[in-house]
C-alpha cells in the first residue's frame, strides 16, 4: 500500500507573487491544512503531527513569508497577511473548503480565514490561539531566542542564519500589538471550532476560556501537564483529539447540555 508520505509534493509555488515552500499529500481524501507557528516552519508539524492525521486527511502545508523555506520580505508581519497567505494556498492548492487546524501564530491566521471566507473552512482547530494580544502571559524578553531556534531557522531559511534578529523582532512587534479581536468578532464564527491549549500555555487560561466561550459552535480541550509546546510534548494526544473531533464537528450530543442548550 503506498502512503501518504509517499505521494507527497513538496517544494515551492507562487502565491501572491512570491515564492512559497507548501507540502501537499495529494489524493482525494478531505483537505486538512496545517498553520505552523511562530517562530516556526511547516516540516516541524508535519513530522509530528502528519503521519496520524495523514492516515484519514490530505494534509497540506506552507511556509509563510519568512518563515522556514520561504523567504522573507521587507513588510511588517500581519496576522491579517498571514490570512490572505493561507487563503491563497486554499484557493490554489485545494479549490474549496478545507479543515485548518492552526498553531499559535498559525491559530490565529486562521481564525481570520473563518471570518473572511467561511465559505473555505470545513472545520477549525485552534491550538494555542489568542484573538486579542492581552491573552499573552507576561514574559521576559526574548533576546537573541534560544539557540535552537536559531540553528533550525539558520539550516532552512533562503535569508540565511544572519536574518533571525530581523525575523525575531518583526515576530515579537506583532505579539505585542495584534490580534484586536474581541469576543463580538468571535460570535460570528460559524465554523465548528475545536480549542486546545496547554494547562500551563503562554496565553492566560481566562482568555482561552473566552475564547471558546465566545464561538458559537466552540469545543475545549485543555490539555494537563503541556505548555504552548503541546503539540510537540504530546502529539499524540493532539492528532486524538483532532481526528475525534473532525469525525463530527458539528453540535454534540451530550446528556446534560448547559452552554450548548443555551445557545440552541
């Protein structure tokens, strides 16, 4: 039997006039976008993430400008940018609605795509998302970033090495300022969304309680003994309660509905 691994396409197309590294597994399964991090690249999720939830889902993925393959550009980072990048690959790569599932930076982006163009998200899975900046906990400065981060940006980035202070400081210019979501926005979300984040994450667990409360069709999942590392610390997990939950995104049946019923 060949696999999805197997029948996978990876390396560059354009989008939006530049050139944009994706993964693409192909096939006529459902589409299954991943949204990496910040800080981050694409490949750090497909390694973890990919092989389980490539067994059900085509899963598809990119670099977004400046992060990982691809290289970056003069402009400020913009969630909003993000968004329009992801939207792109959608309309290109997929050409209709399609599961996204987003981490951290990558959460947030798509949390916009549902609101622009519903018409292009199946399901959303939010994974260390914030809609607002005032969800992040207090933290030291991030300095030069730890080491690994740095190497890990140095071995793929067409910037090279030298480039990670700029893309640092452009990272942390945006946290500091964006989202400016508020819970009003978040109402009307009509996608069935699924929340994760870990027990000790580095958004306030209030914001991400609101953050779920505010969406209309909102599942939880607070995940114990995790940081906002939790799909690295325990994918497994993660891919779990990801494919349970894209099995039926809709309203669940539950015996004593409190929330769900109120908002029936």
């Amino acid at each position: 039997m060949t696999t999805a691994a197997a029948k996978q396409t990876r390396g560059y197309t354009d989008i939006g006039g530049h050139q944009t590294w994706f993964a693409d597994a192909g096939g006529t399964r459902d589409p299954l976008l991943i949204l990496h991090g910040g800080l981050s690249d694409s490949e750090l999720l497909l390694d973890r993430l990919g092989p389980s939830l490539g067994e059900r889902f085509r899963v598809l993925a990119f670099d977004r400008r400046g992060h990982g393959r691809t290289a970056d550009t003069d402009a400020a980072f913009h969630y909003d940018d993000m968004a329009a990048e992801a939207i792109a690959v959608i309309d290109k790569l997929v050409g209709g609605p399609a599961n996204l599932v987003g981490w951290s930076d990558g959460g947030n982006a798509a949390l916009l795509v549902a609101l622009r163009r519903p018409d292009l998200v199946r399901a959303l899975v939010l994974i260390g998302a914030n809609y607002h900046f005032n969800g992040n906990m207090p933290t030291e400065p991030g300095g030069s970033g730890p080491q690994a981060l740095r190497d890990r940006y140095a071995a793929r980035s067409p910037d090279g090495g030298e480039h990670f202070a700029t893309f640092l400081a452009k990272s942390q210019a945006m946290w500091t300022s964006e989202p400016t979501l508020t819970t009003n926005d978040l109402r009307k979300v009509s996608t069935p969304t699924l929340v994760v984040a870990g027990d000790d994450d580095l958004l306030t667990l209030a914001h991400t309680t609101s953050l779920y409360e505010s969406l209309p069709l909102g599942q939880l999942a607070v995940i114990p003994g995790a940081s906002h590392a939790v799909v690295l610390e325990k994918p497994d997990l993660v891919t779990r309660f990801i494919s349970d939950f894209l099995s039926a995104p809709g309203t669940p049946k539950t015996l004593l509905p409190i929330r769900r019923k109120a908002n029936a």
